[in-house]
C-alpha cells in the first residue's frame, strides 16, 4: 500500500468536531510472497484500521492512497473484484476466537465454507477441512467435524478459526492479535503454528499486535506504528538493536528481560517521549 489515508468523513462524525477525521495518514507499507510482518503500536494507534482497510471492511471510512495486490489496485475494484480476494486470496483472523465462530455450526461447516462459496464439491471440501484441521494439531480432526464451537477451549477455536482462514490457500494471512484473548501457553502453541504454516505454504502473514515481545520469533520484520502514522519499518534484529524512533525505544525499554536485574525499572514509552520533550514526529 502507497500513502494509505485513513478517514471518517465529516457526515459520520458523532461527536463534535467538523471536517474528516483522519485516523491514518499517508502509510506505505509493502509485503513479499511468505513474508512475516509484524505491525505494532499502542491501543488506538491505527493498526486494525490499516489491516481491515486492505480488504476494505469498513464501508463507512474514506480510503485515499493505493492499495495494490498482485499488481491490482484494490482502492475502489468491484464488489466483484474484492469478493474473489477476500478469503481466498487473503484472509483474516481476529482476536476473539470466542466470537468468531458462529455456535450452531458445525466446526466442519464453518471450515469447509470458503471451498463450498467457490463451488468446490461438498466431499472434497470437507475432505480438505479434515486435512487442515489436522495439520493445525487438531485431534481427531474427522470426529471433531462434527462437533460445535461450544465444545471447544479458547485454543482449539482459534486452530479452527486458522484452518478455516487457511483452507482456501491464501496468499496473504491478516491476522489481528490472534493471540491476545490466550493464555500465554496456548499463545505460544499458536504463534508456532502460524510461523509454520507460513513456512510450509509460503504464506505472507500481516500480524497485528500492541505486544512488541512477541514478535521477535514471529516476525522477519516490524513496522511500528504511532497515533496514525508509520514511524519506524526494518528488519525484527535490527529494531531491537537500534530502534529509532523514541515510541519504538519505549517499547523494547518495556520488555521484561531474563538478564536484567530484578531491582532496574523497565522504561516506559513516556520516559521516551518525555526525554525527547514529548516529539512524536508528528
Ligand atoms: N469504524 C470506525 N469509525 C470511526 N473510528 C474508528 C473506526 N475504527 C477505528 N476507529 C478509531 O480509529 C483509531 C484507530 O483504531 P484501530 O482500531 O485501528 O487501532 P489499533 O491500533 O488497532 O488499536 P487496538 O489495538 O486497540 O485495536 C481509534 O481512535 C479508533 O477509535
């Protein structure tokens, strides 16, 4: 994506305040074929905004910029265009797991579904979704095809929220704070699985998350985000090593480390910007 411009028009604003409301502004970003990259930043720094603009969820938003997939601009193609992408081509994962499954579905429906919508028949798809669900670590994968949402932990639903995403064979995995709602072990297990799967299909995966420490046996390469804007982009060791933007330098200083000593205080991202007489090169 070229100077992606993120805004909620003037007529949508609810609370006082005239003209749009910009709430990314002139990102660009770009992603190779099997490539992991991590976009982090705080709470309400523009993450999802920029990831859920791709696939241009938010009917209600401008989008300015370009936004180009395999050599085709995705700002303003057809319904048409867009619904042959999504899900296929790239696909999406959120952060609850808990909600992204629709409870009185069978878990072999919901992971057949995107090869049903394109027609594929009805043996093979599932036959495809056992395989997935297998492949995600899933036990008894063709028992379980049967079985319902509320029969599974917060873990197993994502794995099965993955092998739904993953089905159709995307290009390009968008994935949310996959991980957020986990405990920190199933967390693991699914990051592991992610990188993976990313190996083996030769899978580009754009994972979103305000947590920086995860990222470095994720990721190949960080984007950081602040309030809206791209502030810092390279590869996973050379932004732990040399982060250069003060945000940046805040979050690795906030990493809790096996090798410090118990009594040094983490740093926050506010002794940061406070150091830097609270420049957010804005
Ligand atoms: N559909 C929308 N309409 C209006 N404003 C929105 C919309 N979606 C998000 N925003 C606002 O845009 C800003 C960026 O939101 P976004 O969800 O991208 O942040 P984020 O970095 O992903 O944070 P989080 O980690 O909390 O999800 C926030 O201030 C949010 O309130």
């Amino acid at each position: 994506m070229a100077n992606l411009t993120v805004s909620l028009p003037e007529r949508q604003r609810t609370i006082t305040g005239s003209g749009d409301l910009t709430l990314v502004e002139g990102l660009s970003l770009d992603i190779r074929p099997g490539e992991r990259l991590a976009l982090v930043g705080e709470s309400g720094s523009g993450k999802s905004l920029t990831a859920r603009s791709i696939l241009q969820l938010d009917p209600a938003l401008k989008l300015e910029g370009s936004i180009t997939w395999k050599g085709c601009e995705l700002l303003g193609a057809s319904r048409r265009v867009l619904q042959k992408v999504r899900g296929a081509e790239i696909s999406m994962i959120f952060q609850d797991p808990m909600t992204a499954l629709n409870p009185v579905l069978t878990i072999g429906e919901q992971v057949a579904e995107p090869l049903l919508v394109r027609g594929v028949p009805r043996r093979k798809a599932y036959a495809r979704a056992v395989e997935m669900l297998d492949r995600l670590g899933v036990p008894k994968a063709k028992e379980r095809m049967r079985a319902y949402p509320g029969q599974f932990s917060g873990g197993m639903r994502q794995r099965v929220v993955m092998a739904a995403a993953l089905v159709a064979q995307p290009q390009l995995l968008i994935a949310d704070e996959p991980t957020t709602a986990l405990d920190v072990r199933v967390q693991e297990q699914v990051l592991d699985l992610l990188e993976e799967q990313s190996r083996e299909l030769n899978l580009a995966v754009l994972f979103i998350t305000h947590d920086l420490a995860i990222v470095a046996g994720l990721a190949q390469r960080v984007a950081v985000m602040f309030r809206g804007r791209l502030v810092e982009e390279k590869p996973v060791d050379e932004l732990f090593d040399h982060p250069d933007h003060p945000y940046t330098q805040g979050l690795i200083g906030s990493i809790p480390r096996i090798d410090l000593d118990p009594d040094t205080r983490l740093t926050t991202v506010e002794d940061y910007l406070v150091l830097q007489g609270g420049a957010h090169h804005e």
